[in-house]
C-alpha cells in the first residue's frame, strides 16, 4: 500500500490549511474526522472505529496520532515522517495534549472540530480542558476544513473519475441481474462483484436493492425477496478509489409499469435533468432543488418527494459515501456551484408499500456546465 497522492498534494493542502491558522490566529489544529484526516494526510484506516487525530501546526510540525497497532497503516499510507502510536492501555486524550505540547508548545489558540462523530462530548471536553489548563483557547475549525475540501484538484478529480468507472461497472452487473425470478441478494452480489473487480476499493456505504413494494421506503438494501414482473428495482452504490466515491441511482423493469409508478418514472427523469440544467458554475443548489421539486409537482407528484435533491461527494468512510455536510442542493443551501467542484444529483420519488423510483448522475461542474460522471445502458425499461 502506498500513498494515493504524492506528497506535493499534500503538501498543497497543509500549506493552504496552515495560512488559514494564520489568518484565524491559531497554533494548531487537531482534526479527529476520518475524511478531514484522509484529505490532509493521506491516512486512510478501516479501524477508524477507534480514536485517532491528526495535529498540525502553524509552525510546520504535522503527526498522525493513532493507535500502536495502526500506525503500520498510517505509515503505508502517508508521507509523513511523525506517526505517533498509543497503547490500548493508553488514554488517547492525554495523548493528544501531549503531543501537541510537544509540537506547539505555548500555544494559545488551538483549533479543534465541533461536529465531527469521531469527537464525542466526553472526549471533546476532556480535550478541551487538558488545552484550556495549559493556557490554550479552544476555538471551531469545521468551516475551514470543510471549505478545503468542497473544490476538488485535478488529482482528485483522477480518482473521482476511476470511481465513477467503477460504479458504472457495478450497476450495469447489478441491471443486467435485476430480472424476474431473480432475488435481490443475487442481484446485490452482481453489484459487489461488478465494483471489486473493476476497482474498487470496501465502500462508503453499501449497495441499495430493493424491489416492487420495498422500493418505497428509503435506503432498503437487499433482501431474499424474488423479483416480480413489470415492477421496479431501485438500485444505488457507489465504488470507492482512493477512498474517493462517485454514486449512482438507476431504476430498471422488465414489462412495463403502470399506474403511480409510471407516472413516476418519467417525472423522476424530468426533475433530474430540471436540477442538472443549474448545476453549472456560479449556478444555486438551493435553485437546483427548486426546479427538481417543480418538476415533480407539475406531474402531481409532490406527495412522494421528501428530501434534498443531491450532494456534494468526494472522501468518504462509511457510514455515508457523501459530502453533505460540505453542500447539499436543498432550500436552505447559500453557497454556488463553482468549477471542479463534484455533486451527485439524486431525485427520488417513493410511495411507502407501493414502489420507487430514482435516476441520478454524479457530475463534475466544468468551465462552463457539467460533465456526467456516471450512467448505466441498461433500461430503465428493458
């Protein structure tokens, strides 16, 4: 195992993360968020169940902090020089201060994140007060990592782009299987198959099967249930490169549906290429989601639409492949798409105990529109 990038990528991001330290006046930061941890350093870990941070400081000085026994990962998979390890034994949080004694000693402002799951309220005032008593003011560094990581670089872009094969790889596997007579685990193998052998790497979040009345309720993944004629099968993954992810959502039927599942087929595929005409640079996701949702009502089908239409994607480590805490397209979204920026545009209409239907596309926004990033050739009607 080698690091995914060479080490002037990482450098590019510390040297942009330690200007912003500078400018907020901080002496370090300690980031505890796997994602966050991945982008800075490259340190990419299965056993991120347990605590681990990265320090970085103003000064230069960068350390992963991890357990001893994954230090060997952070090691294979970084360029750093300094990885730190504790012993089972060991309480981690005293650790952390004292490495970051040791690498900003003196430090009067150390930046720390509020709401990342990797830094529960235990162990986020215990730090907190290990720093406070050593003369340091603890101050929120979310926004700062978030805004890094939201525009994606050309490398980056690469690895996006290998995902996206590699999700295309698994769903056409995945349609190609979804057949009457066929159960859903058989149709979900297709998929783990298709995506580990053209690439990818243990995924952000499992692939979604689901079938005729389950396809109604969000996020049912594979069942043993035996899929029928003229119903849908709703289908949604994600390869992982590099730990990068490019989802996609895509229906298939054999026959032919009628009724509300018709109707929402083809609303669906309206509302997707509704959102996708405002994903472009200096576009609105809170316009995006606007149009979606008018394109579903105009078919009479604002009952069965309860969410945001897309996300931003990039890093992820279970339990989500996305990005939407960077951006979503929902109405309360301020920021604009901007260029080399990769958002997932993922309509979905759902009828609890009847069917479901979704259509999405992983795009990059380029220079002066959108590339998509993913598709299937199969169906959705056969």
């Amino acid at each position: 195992m080698t690091p995914v990038f060479p080490a002037d990528e990482y450098d590019r991001r510390l040297a942009a993360l330690r200007a912003t330290l500078k400018a907020q006046e901080l002496d370090a930061v300690v980031v505890h968020t796997p994602e966050n941890i991945c982008y800075l350093s490259g340190h990419a870990t299965p056993g991120y169940y347990t605590y681990q941070c990265l320090v970085v400081t103003a000064g230069g000085d960068v350390a992963v902090l991890t357990r001893q026994t994954e230090t060997v990962n952070a090691r294979a998979t970084t360029h750093l020089e300094r990885i730190v390890g504790f012993a089972d034994s060991a309480d981690p949080v005293q650790a952390t201060a004292d490495l970051l004694a040791e690498l900003a000693p003196g430090a009067t402002a150390v930046g720390l994140e509020t709401r990342s799951w990797f830094l529960p309220p235990e162990s986020y005032g215990r730090l907190s007060g290990l720093l406070e008593s050593a003369g340091a003011r603890v101050r929120p560094i979310d926004a700062a990592l978030a805004a890094a990581r939201l525009v994606k670089s050309p490398a980056e872009i690469e690895q996006i782009r290998a995902a996206a094969r590699s999700t295309d790889a698994g769903m056409l596997a995945a349609a190609e299987a979804a057949v009457p007579g066929a159960s859903e685990r058989t149709v979900a193998a297709a998929a783990f198959q298709g995506m580990i052998a053209s690439g990818s790497e243990y995924f952000g979040m499992e692939p979604f099967v689901a079938s005729g009345p389950r396809a109604g309720t969000i996020h049912a993944s594979w069942s043993d249930r035996v899929i029928g004629e003229n119903e849908p099968v709703l289908l949604e993954m994600s390869a992982t490169v590099g730990r990068y992810n490019a989802p996609l959502m895509h229906t298939v039927w054999t026959g032919e549906l009628t009724g509300e599942a018709a109707e929402m087929a083809v609303a669906c595929a309206a509302a997707r290429d509704a959102a996708l005409a405002h994903v472009v640079p200096g576009g609105s996701p809170a316009e995006a989601h606007a149009a979606c949702r008018a394109a579903i009502a105009e078919a009479g089908l604002a009952h069965t639409y309860r969410k945001r239409s897309g996300y931003s994607v990039g890093i992820g480590f279970a339990p989500d492949w996305g990005e939407g805490h960077l951006l979503s397209l929902g109405e309360t979204e301020e920021k604009r798409f901007a260029r080399d920026m990769v958002v997932h545009v993922v309509p979905t209409l759902r009828i609890e105990g009847m069917a479901g239907i979704g259509l999405s596309a992983t795009v990059l926004i380029t220079e002066d529109g959108h590339e998509v990033l993913t598709s299937c050739p199969v169906g959705p009607g056969r």
